[in-house]
C-alpha cells in the first residue's frame, strides 16, 4: 500500500524494482505512473515497459512512452516520472 509519508521518488522506484506500473494507497486505489511528454506537456502513460533481470530478479530497467498528440515516442528517465 502506498505510505503518504514516503516521497514519490521512492515510491516509484519501490513499483518498478517490484515490476508494476502502479501503486496502491491505503484506500486501495491505485495511482499509475506517467510522463510529462518533452514536446506538449501532456500526461502520457507507458505504452512498453523494458525488462531487466539481474541477482536481485526482475524488474523494470525503462518505460517507453508515446504521446497521442504530437506522435514523439521516447523513453523517460525516472526522474521524469510521476504517479497521477
């Protein structure tokens, strides 16, 4: 469940160390990740998630976006993350 107390840098990096794209608060409702598209600002939210496997399992390396409006596809950094 998502924790108010935790910042969203950490919980985002929690949900994609865990392989999902959302977290859940204590009312259960899920709060999905999103990106700002670099171009027009819209909120876009992944279309391809990047998969990596290491020691530690598997988890998401990097999430692909594409915005509907202006056609750019890319792949956002963490810190270029949010949960709505």
């Amino acid at each position: 469940m998502m924790q108010s107390r935790k910042a969203e840098p950490e919980l985002i990096a929690q949900a994609l160390q865990t392989g999902r794209l959302s977290v859940e608060d204590e009312h259960g409702f899920h709060h999905e990740l999103y990106a700002a598209c670099p171009r027009d600002g819209s909120h876009v939210a992944p279309v391809r998630t990047i998969w990596r496997r290491d020691a530690d399992g598997r988890h998401i390396d990097q999430l692909e976006f594409h915005c509907p409006r202006c056609g750019r596809t890319w792949q956002a950094e963490r810190t270029e993350l949010h949960l709505r």
